[in-house]
C-alpha cells in the first residue's frame, strides 16, 4: 500500500469533478434570483468540490509532510544536546536587586 496515497491524488480530480457537477444541478433546480445566480452558480460548486477532494488529498499531503520532516531532523545536530545545558550565561547569574522607589 505504498502508492495508496498517489492513487487517492489521482482519484481526487474525478471525484472533484462529480463533486461539482451535482452542485451546479442541484443550484440549477434550485431558483435562484437572476442577480445572484452567475454568482452562486460559480463559486458554491468550487467549495463543494473541494470539500469533496479533500479526504482524498490528506494522505498524500501527510506523506509529504512526514519526508519534509524526517529531512528536516536529519539536518539537526543532536538537538537534545542543545536543550539539556544552559541556554545563555546568564542563566546562572543571580537577579539583579529590584529597587523600592527612586534614589535620594
């Protein structure tokens, strides 16, 4: 199942495409004023469709993520090193004395 996540970005754009044809009709069959129609009949079917893409589209992009990421750690040099010492000098300096009021 290693090419699963291809196969389902490939299956997204038919799937998109049902998507939007059944938006458009049921807009169609809806009456809808002559103003807002060009508009509605445009953009509703687009949401609808990539609402429909999207489970599809998950895996693959999740795929992507996960190898962008594993590259991106075997960048890092050791960072638990990093995290494990202090971070600046100074953290180990005492705080410096906060004054009640102006000096006289």
């Amino acid at each position: 199942m290693r090419h699963l996540p291809t196969i389902l970005l490939i299956l997204s754009f038919p799937a998109g495409i049902v998507g939007y044809t059944v938006a458009v009709n049921v807009l169609e069959t809806i009456g809808l004023p002559a103003d807002t129609r060009s508009f509605v009949i445009l953009f509703v079917p687009l949401f609808f469709a990539g609402l429909v893409m999207v489970p599809f589209l998950i895996p693959y992009i999740d795929r992507k993520a996960k190898a962008d990421l594993a590259a991106y750690r075997a960048t890092q040099a050791n960072p638990t090193t990093e995290r494990d010492g202090p971070t600046s000098d100074d953290d180990e300096s005492p705080a410096a004395p906060v004054s009640a009021g102006p000096d006289t």
